[in-house]
C-alpha cells in the first residue's frame, strides 16, 4: 500500500500541497485529476524523493519511503526526458541497472520490454533519432524496465495514439492485477473513469474528493449534502414551474429541458407530480455526472466549490 | 558504491566513443609536437650565430688553430686579444666575450657565464689539439700523450643546471595540459549536467538516485576521461621529446609526471565540482557559456600569467605567490615543481591550502547542484541556490 499522508509543500509564498492525505491499495488503480497547477505532479515528485515535502510521510507497505523502497517504483515524469544521444537499448539497461538489476536482468527486461511496445527493431538507435511516439514508448520502457512493484505515471498518456492508449492501459491492468499499486495523473477523464478503481481530485493542493466513480456520483459531486439532480423535459411548463415545488434547491435550464437540484432525503416523485400538471413529460431522469461533470463541479466552478 | 560506479562508466564511455575525445586529443597532439619542435630549434639555433672569444697573451698560440678549427667546422669565431687573463673575465662578465681563454694553449682555463655552447666547446677543443700537435716533441708517445691531455678547462662564472631548459620545457608543458584538462573536462562536466536538464532525464536518474551520487559519477567519469587523455598525451609528448633529443637525465620526469597527475586530480575535482554547480542554475546549453564564463577568467587568468612567469621569472616573488592561491595552485604549482627549487614548507601549504578549498568548494558545490538540478525554466540565482530550507 501506498500511503500520502499530510504531506505540505510550499514555493516560497507559493502553498504548491496542503495536507494532501490519500492512499493506493496494492492492486488497485488510483486516478488523480485535477486542474493544472492543482498539485498533483508535485505530489508525485514528492512521492519519488526528487522532491523534499516541508512536512508530511510518504509510506510504503506502512513504513516510510526511503531510497530503497523508491528504487522498485516506476516512475514517468510528466516532463519526459531520457538522454538523447544514448541507442534505446543502452539507455534502458542503464536505467535499469541504476535501480539495482544486474547486468543480465537488465538486457532480458530491456528486450522484454522493447519487444512487447514494438520498439525492439530500434534498440541500437539513438533516443533522438526516434518519432515522438516511440520515444514514448521508449519512456514507458523505462518506467517498467526495472518491474517495479509501485507504478507512479504523470500523464503517462498525453501524446500517445490510440493504439498506444491500449498498450499503455493493457499494461496498467497488468501491473495492477498483479499485485502493484498503480497511481496515475490525467486530464483525459473518461479514460480515468474507464481504467481507475478509484479516483481522487485535487484542488489547490489538496485531495478534496475520493473514492470510486460511482461512490462520488452517488454524493453527486462532493458537497456531500446527497443532493440529487433530475433532468426533466415538459415542453408546456412556464419558466421557474420547479421553483415553488418542495425541496428543489435550485432550478435551472439547459436548451428546453429544466435541470432541478433536490435537497438530500426529498421525494422525487413530488416533482414529477409537479411537472405532470404543466402539461406532458417526455423526459424524466436521475442525472448521472459524468467523471467530467463531477471534476467540474469540483474544481471549475471555484465559487460554488468554495461555498460548499 | 554501485550506483555511482554505473554513472561514471556511463559518463566515460559516452565520452570516449565520441569523435570528440579523438579530434581533441589529435588537436592537442599536433600542438605538442609542434611547440617540441619549436623548443627544439630555438635550441639548436642559439649555436649559429658569432661567437667570440677573448685571449688573454699567454695563451695567445691557439689564436691560428682557433680560427683553423672554426673555418674546418663552418663556425664564426671572432678573437679578441686581451691585456691578462682578468681582463677576459671582465669581458665575459660584461657579455661582450662569451668565453675567454688564459694559461697554456694546450690546457687553456675557459672562462664562461653560465656554460660553454656545444659549438664553441667543440672549436676551443680541436684548437688545443691541433696546439698540442704542433708541438715538435721528438718522442712520438709524448706527442701522442700531450694530444691526449689536450683539453680546455672550463669555468663557470654561474654553473647552469644542465636540464633547467628541460625543466622549464615540462613545467610549461605540465601548466598547459592542466589548464587544458580542466578547461576542457570542466566545461564536458556542466555541459553534461545542462544536456541532463534540458533532456530533463535528470527527473529519471534522480528519481533513484541521490543528487549527490549522480554529481559524484559525472565528475569522476569525465575525471578518468581527462585523465586517460593525460596520460596519452604525456606518453606521446615524452616519446616525441626523446626522439627530438630533449630529454636530459636527472631532470625529474617522472617526478613531474606523478605531480603533474595528482594535481589534475586535485584540481579537477575543484572546478568539476564548480562547474557542475554552474551548470545547474541554467535549463538551456545556450545559457551554459555565460554562466561559466566567470570561472574561466579565473582559469585562464591563472595559467596565462603562470606560464609566461614559468618561462620567463621562474623564481619571482608573483608566481611563489599565485602558486599559493587555492584557484590558481593546481595550474601553477606542479610547474614551480618542474622547476625544482621549492621549499618544502610551499609545497605543503600549497597542497593543503588546495585540499580545504576543494573540500569547502564541493559541500558548496554539491549543495547549489542538489537545489538547482530538479530547477527548469529561468536560471537559478545565487540567493535561491544557496539559501537555506
């Protein structure tokens, strides 16, 4: 288990991570959104020692991180970089020796893993002569080069083609299912929502939701009043027909339909009452947020988030 | 242990394989060759011109045989008679004269200032032997002893050092390739620390090893780059010496040389050290020349001035000074050492003095690298990359 436990980090006056507290199950596959600048690749900087954290613990399998246990981490930084000049094949040994494999562990893993990305015909090459797709598989190699036991992966899918969105997410799988920890940032939320057994959303350097999808859609977004949202379509209703029905907090529209927010523990039936006597319904639903919606109302939204 | 062993043998085989090790170490080559040569017929030319030798009146029968040996080995001699044998001196002392001859015309005393030229030597000793058998002895064994005991005694106003020309050569030629390790291997260190940065591999490597190890592999792979190259150009610049018949025994050689090594090492790990730490406050190569432009004045200042002192006032008070400057110690020192001649205790202060600055300039070093390495974007100042947490 991979345990962040109130870790804070500041830039000078800059607060980058406040009390930023989660935690990732061996086998478990932990997506982390947020908004740019939110804290999440300082978080994993922090996770992999390249950064010191000004107060906090970082813990692995319940002791704290050192450079020992950091060695059987995959690691992709969200700035990706390997050396140039250095053939594919050269540089993932090394990388693979610098994290305690021997010398025959490291050319076995290195043809393993070249072989299964289908960069292998280009092991002699230097990094720089690649396209940029294979150097990103290059790059995921050499975060799994060493079979780590702990996968943490900044972005690890920005710029890859859709085939390499399915090696990428195979191999996550893999790792997981085998037994590893496997914490990865993105900005492609419905890619998130397909892979991660849970999710977690940072604002302002802090975790402010967690849990599985369905578990944060059920609170419908993460004021946690249980509050519901029901889409309704009565053509024949007069704007603000919701307004004066008991229980409805807020009523809004969106092209011909009425979005209506529920106070946790009303019965919706009252609503559709409400709607039936304007007239028909065509529509009447339980708005399900998508990971999207759910990572907007947290985050996008800064003056309700704050409200709340 | 491990971990800094992988980056040092990947920091030298990276520079190694490349053409620049090659290109570099031929460049070097030819200059060395080049400037042997160059010593070498200065030289040989100090022979070609006049010279002229005083004659005091008792030794005044070699005149003939003088001017016959000069003409038979194509030399120009000038004679000058003098008044007595002091008088010669005189001349001597006042440089009009480079050597002055008194007393029997077969075992004449030559005066001289410091050493009699090969050339001059060869015509003063012919002439005596050619004096000696003029002699009309009847006895044809006495005249072949008194050919024999023919030979000019010679007098050094001011013995030279037979190998101090050599010693100056090395010297010289050890300040050079100092200067020219550091500046070369300093400069590989930073640009290696920048092509990391800007590559941003560095997030990698740093990701499993600690700042400090990756410094430590990157000076010492560079370090044993430099050093191998030293080694080469030394083997190379001695074989070309000793076929240019510039070596002269019991000039130090190899004392030089162990010297000349240790203090490469000693100064290589400080401006390595220094240079890493500058090569970490920048994010782009461009960026890499103006931030260590400072410390290359300081090298540069140190072995331009060092060597023409070396070479032209070996023992002013200016390079006994410089040589004791930490900087500047490791490019001057081991050519004072060429030199010989340095007190014992200079060697010491020097040695020790160096070994403190060293080890303040990499906890320095090492701390300004471990801030700034992870930094990319604007260049880190001084204040960020110094400051305490």
């Amino acid at each position: 288990m991979l345990e962040i436990d109130g870790v804070s980090k500041r830039y000078g006056s800059i607060r980058a991570l406040q009390d930023m507290t989660f935690s990732v199950r061996p086998g478990e596959l932990f997506g982390f959104v947020g908004a740019n600048g939110a804290g999440k690749t300082t978080t994993m900087r922090i996770v992999l020692g390249v950064l010191d954290a000004d107060a906090g613990e970082v813990r692995l399998e319940g002791r704290p991180i050192d450079a020992a246990r950091r060695r059987r981490i995959g690691y992709m930084p969200e700035e990706r970089g390997l050396y140039p000049k250095m053939a594919v094949g050269e540089q993932l040994r090394y990388l693979a020796e610098l994290h305690g494999c021997s010398a025959a562990e490291a050319r076995a893993a290195t043809e393993r893993w070249t072989a299964r990305l289908g960069v292998a015909e280009r092991i002699g090459e230097e990094v720089q002569k690649l396209s940029l797709g294979n150097q990103q598989r290059v790059q995921l190699a050499a975060a799994l080069v060493h079979e780590p036991d702990v996968l943490v992966l900044d972005e690890p899918f920005s710029g890859l083609d859709p085939v390499a969105v399915d090696v990428m997410s195979g191999v996550l799988r893999e790792r997981c299912d085998a037994g590893a920890p496997v914490v990865f940032s993105s900005h492609q939320l419905e890619l998130v929502e397909r892979l991660c057994d849970r999710v977690g959303i940072v604002r302002d350097g802090a975790m402010v939701a967690q849990g599985r999808v369905d578990e944060l859609r059920a609170t419908n977004g993460t004021d946690g009043t249980g509050a519901t949202t029901v889409v309704v379509h009565a053509p024949a209703a007069p704007p603000g027909w919701a307004d004066a029905v008991p229980g409805v907090t807020a009523s809004r529209t969106e092209h011909d339909r009425t979005v209506v927010t529920l106070a946790a523990d009303v019965d919706d039936q009252t609503l559709l009452r409400a709607a039936l006597a304007t007239g028909p319904v065509h529509e009447f639903t339980h708005r399900r947020p998508s990971l999207t919606e759910l990572f907007r109302e947290t985050v996008g939204d800064r003056a309700d988030a704050g409200a709340a | 242990m491990r971990t800094v062993l992988l980056i040092t043998r990947r920091e030298f085989l990276a520079r190694v394989r490349g053409r620049a090790f090659i290109v570099s170490t031929a460049v070097i080559l030819l200059i060395l060759v080049g400037y042997s040569i160059f010593i070498g017929s200065i030289g040989a030319g100090g022979d070609s011109g006049t010279t002229t030798i005083a004659v005091a009146p008792e030794t005044e029968a070699i005149t003939p045989a003088l001017r016959t040996a000069a003409d038979d080995q194509g030399r120009i001699v000038r004679v000058v008679p003098v008044a007595d044998a002091a008088a010669g001196r005189a001349l001597v002392a006042a440089g009009d004269a480079d050597a002055a001859l008194s007393g029997s015309p077969t075992r004449p005393r030559v005066d001289v200032e410091t050493s009699l030229g090969s050339a001059a030597g060869s015509v003063v000793t012919v002439a005596t032997t050619f004096v000696a058998q003029q002699q009309l002895l009847p006895d044809p064994a006495a005249a072949d002893a008194a050919v024999a005991a023919a030979q000019p005694v010679v007098v050094a106003a001011r013995p030279d050092d037979p190998a101090r020309g050599l010693r100056i050569g090395l010297g010289a030629f050890g300040a050079f390739l100092l200067f020219f390790s550091i500046q070369t291997y300093g400069a590989m260190v930073a640009q290696g620390v920048v092509e990391e940065k800007s590559s941003r591999v560095v997030e990698i490597v740093l990701a499993t090893v600690r700042p400090w190890q990756l410094l430590l592999g990157k000076v010492l792979g560079l370090g044993a780059v430099g050093l191998l190259q030293l080694v080469i150009l030394s083997g190379v610049g001695l074989g070309v010496a000793g076929t240019a018949g510039l070596l002269v025994a019991g000039a130090g050689l190899a004392g030089t040389l162990v010297s000349v090594l240790v203090w490469y090492l000693i100064g290589f790990a400080l401006y390595a050290t220094v240079y890493a730490a500058l090569g970490s406050l920048v994010s782009r190569q461009e960026d890499t020349q103006s931030v260590l432009t400072p410390v290359s004045i300081v090298v540069l200042v140190g072995f331009a001035v060092g060597f023409n002192l070396v070479v032209s006032a070996p023992q002013s008070t200016a390079l006994t000074v410089m040589s004791l400057i930490p900087p500047w110690t490791p490019l001057i020192m081991p050519a004072r050492m060429a030199l010989g001649g340095v007190p014992v205790w200079q060697v010491v202060a020097a040695f020790v003095l160096t070994l403190a600055f060293t080890a303040g300039v990499l906890a320095l070093g090492g701390r300004v690298y471990a801030r700034s390495v992870l930094r990319t974007g604007a260049r880190v100042s001084w204040r960020e990359a110094l400051r305490g947490r």
